[in-house]
C-alpha cells in the first residue's frame, strides 16, 4: 500500500469518526434539551465543522507530501535496479599488477585468491 493510499485511508477513518461523535452530540443535545444550553446546538456544530475542515486540511497537505514520497521512492527504486543491473556487466577492473578482476569478484571478496597485491 502506497504512503498515498494510506493517509487517504486514515484521513477518511478520522472524519468518519469525528462525523460520528459530531452525530452523537447533536441527538445527545436534541434528546436532552434541559441538561444543554439554548446554544449547544451552534457550538458544537461550528466547533465540530472547523475541527473536521482542518483536518481535511491538514490530510490534502498530507497526501500531496506522500505523493512526492512515493515518487522519489519509485525514483530511488527505479536507480536502484538500474544499478544493479549495469555492474554485472561491466567488463573488467584493473589492479595494480595488471591482473583483471570481474566486478562480482570485487562483491565476493576484498582479497580473492591469486591476486594478493590487488584490492
């Protein structure tokens, strides 16, 4: 799952949630007029809408960050295989002793046999 997927799947779970406590508070309210004041009904609307709005606001900054993320992951990703599928090919590095090794044998070890000034 991309970091993209994920923040809008948070992002959706917490408003979802943040909807659902607003939907308890109001029928809380409407149920129990007499243990409420005359204005809860405004407060918790405008405190809940501008609680839900930022942060919706702060999940878009949030997946517009996670796409970069997963761009330069797939970037790196992409290098990454390239690399590793160019070295194998390379012909041959020299040593001191004009003696070749193969680019694996410098992977395998730092002192193959055969070439003790090499490395």
């Amino acid at each position: 799952m991309s970091k993209k997927e994920r923040v809008a799947l948070v992002t959706v779970i917490i408003e979802a949630a943040l909807a659902g406590f607003w939907w308890y508070l109001a029928s809380y309210g409407m149920a129990n007029p007499d243990h409420v004041t005359a204005d809860f009904q405004q407060v918790v609307g405008q405190t809940m809408g501008t609680t839900m709005g930022a942060l919706l606001g702060i999940g878009v900054m949030l997946f517009f960050v996670a796409a970069c993320n997963d761009r330069k992951t797939i970037e790196n990703k992409m290098r990454r295989e390239l690399l590793s599928a160019t070295i194998p090919t390379l012909q041959t590095i020299p040593c001191r002793q004009n003696a070749t090794r193969s680019v694996a044998s410098y992977a395998a070890s730092a002192r193959p046999a055969g070439h003790r000034h090499c490395g």
